[in-house]
C-alpha cells in the first residue's frame, strides 16, 4: 500500500511498503477550546520534522 492516511486522520500519506517500522515526519497538533465544546488546531496545525539518524 503506498497512500494509507487512516480515513483522513493521517496529516499525509504514509508509504507503508517503503516506510516499515519508520516514524512520521509531520503531524497535526490541537487543544481544546476554552469553553470544551470542540477542538481547535495550533497554528499551524501541521508540524513537520526530519528523521535522525542513529
């Protein structure tokens, strides 16, 4: 499988054959709203990184 983005809740695709065992690079964080009705993305609400080697 090459595009898995878990129904939509993956911030990207994921090549599972190419990316066994390797963590994601980006991903989306939220908090809840002041009033706790909802959540709210951080801004901005997708944050990438890169991989370090060992």
């Amino acid at each position: 499988m090459h595009d898995y983005e878990r129904a939509g809740l993956l911030p990207r695709a994921v090549d599972v054959e190419d990316s066994v065992g390797q963590l994601n690079t980006c991903y989306e964080f939220v908090r809840v709203a002041d009033d706790g009705s909802r959540f709210v993305p951080y801004e901005p609400s997708l944050r990438c990184g890169a991989r370090l080697d060992r």
